[in-house]
C-alpha cells in the first residue's frame, strides 16, 4: 500500500527538476523567462543565513545533473525552476563546484569567440555554436552561507559564469547577435 505513494512522490520530485529544451514550444518559452531573486533567511539565535529547503534541494540538483552528466554548469531554470541561482565547475576543468545566487556582473573586459553547447539546445554531437563573449568578467555573487562574493573570471571560467547568467536573464546563446550555429525560430 505504501509503495504507490513512494512512486507517486518521486516521480512529483523527478518532474519538478526535469531538463528542459528548445525542442518543446512550451520549455523554449520558459527558459526565455526572467528568473526571480532567491530570498534568505535568518535562522536560530546566532543569526545564521541559510536558503529554504525548495532552493536547497535545487541546488543539490544542479550539481547532481552538472556532475552527473560531465557539465560545466547548470542554471535553475534548465531544471524548470525561475530562481537566479546556478552552479558552475571553478575552474572550468576541475571536479569543483561553485553554487552562484543572485549573481551581478560589475564589470567586463575584452572579447572572444569560443564554441559553446547548452543542454537546452540539442545539437549533433560534438558540435557547438560559437558566441563571442566578453573575456574577463567582475563578479559579484552570494554563496549558499548567504555570503556575498566577488570575484574575476578570466577565459572559460567567465564564459561559463556569462552562459548560466544568461540563462537566468531568460536569454539562450541562440539570442546573442554573434551566434553562429543552429537557430530555431520562436
């Protein structure tokens, strides 16, 4: 008798994350939405900063699907969720996970065009789309301790920051006037 409640509440849980893409009319709608702030709150008597359990269990998501599947990061709303939080490997190539809320870009500097892939926008394998993107990026961002953090991304480290920031924005790399690659009309 238990076991169809089981089933009944993990399917809720895997639906509530599930990757969405530009394949599908409705998903490429919601991933051009505005992700909203991500609130805090002050728990216990020394005054600690932490986020609800609904954005906690996101982010444990985020690097689950990011680990899981080899990304270098991976925004909320990709899992459906219209929160600007996202986590991203630091640096690019390492086994490190970064969780970013509420990022801001303060200040960039310099260009370049590298090829870029999203989990949203399916393409043939191996392939990409190149984006230019500014090359060193000023950041300023919470961490999940509800810290705030600023910091300099250079090179990939600052084109993965731009990609999942865009994404929180509600702009895919399909939007950006320098896309070269693979375009789906909405």
């Amino acid at each position: 008798m238990d076991e169809p409640k089981e089933v009944a509440e993990e399917t809720v849980v895997e639906e509530k994350f599930r990757l969405r893409t530009v394949v599908s009319d409705e998903d490429g709608l919601f991933l051009r939405k505005k992700s909203e702030e991500v609130a805090f709150a002050v728990v216990g008597s020394e005054g600690s900063v932490c986020v609800d359990r609904d954005t906690a269990e996101l982010i444990e998501a985020l690097k689950t699907y990011t680990r899981e599947n080899e990304a270098l990061g991976m925004s909320a709303v990709q899992l459906g969720v219209l929160k600007r939080v996202f986590v991203m490997r630091k640096p690019w190539n390492s086994e490190n996970l970064i969780t970013v809320i509420n990022p801001s870009i303060l200040r960039v500097e310099g260009k370049s065009t590298k090829i870029e892939a999203c989990f949203s926008i399916p393409m043939p394998d191996g392939m990409g789309a190149g984006v230019q993107r500014p090359s060193t990026i000023w950041v300023s961002f919470s961490n999940e301790a509800g810290e705030i953090e600023e910091d300099m991304f250079v090179g990939m480290d600052a084109r993965v920051f731009q990609h999942e920031f865009d994404h929180l924005r509600g702009r895919l790399m399909l939007d950006e006037p320098n896309f070269k690659g693979w375009r789906r009309q909405f």
